[in-house]
C-alpha cells in the first residue's frame, strides 16, 4: 500500500512531468513573432493530425503483415464526415461520431 505522503510526492511529479513539456515551449516563444509562411504551414498541423487518427483508426491489422478495413469505424465515420461538413462544428461533430459508433456497436 502506498502511504498518503507518497501517494502525494508522485501526484506531484506526474503533474510536473506532465505540465512542463506543454508550458515551456510557450514561455519560450511567446515573445516570437512568426512568418506569415510558417504561420500558414502550421495552421495544416491539426488538419494532418486529426486525418491521421481518423485512418489509423479505420485500419486494423491482424498482428501479422496484412492490413484489413475496421468496417465498425468505417460506418460510423461515413455519416461523422456528413455532419462535419454540413455543421462546421468540432463539439457536434464529435458527439454525433461518438453516438454513432455507439450505435454501430449495439447493432453489431
């Protein structure tokens, strides 16, 4: 068992090792000014980011060399793109993906 002291110093420790890494980067260059071109390049990043989830999340592997289609994730993705189109809206789109992988895993 871990005593409530312990318990503590690593709450502590995780916290530091969590925040650290997100908060230096922006005390550091909060007095920077970035070029429009970089500016623009940088405003891709969540774009790319966010496709990569949806694809890995899509492909499913057998633990072996062949690559295979998450059919569950392709037909709750289908309807999510509709959505994100039509609303422009991180929250709704969000939730509407989360309630129809929902309901692709009840069915199925």
């Amino acid at each position: 068992m871990m005593s409530n002291s312990s318990f503590f110093l690593l709450l502590i420790g995780c916290t530091l090792v969590t925040f650290i890494p997100r908060i230096i980067p922006f005390l550091v260059v909060r007095n920077f000014t970035i070029s429009k071109p970089v500016e623009k390049w940088l405003s891709f990043l969540p774009v790319c980011i966010f496709t990569g989830l949806i694809v890995e999340s899509l492909l499913k592997t057998d633990g072996g060399s062949s690559i295979g289609i998450n059919w569950e994730a392709l037909l709750a993705t289908i309807p999510t793109i509709l959505v994100a189109f039509l609303s422009k809206s991180l929250l709704t789109t969000v939730l509407f993906g989360v309630v129809c992988m929902a309901v692709v895993r009840l069915l199925l």
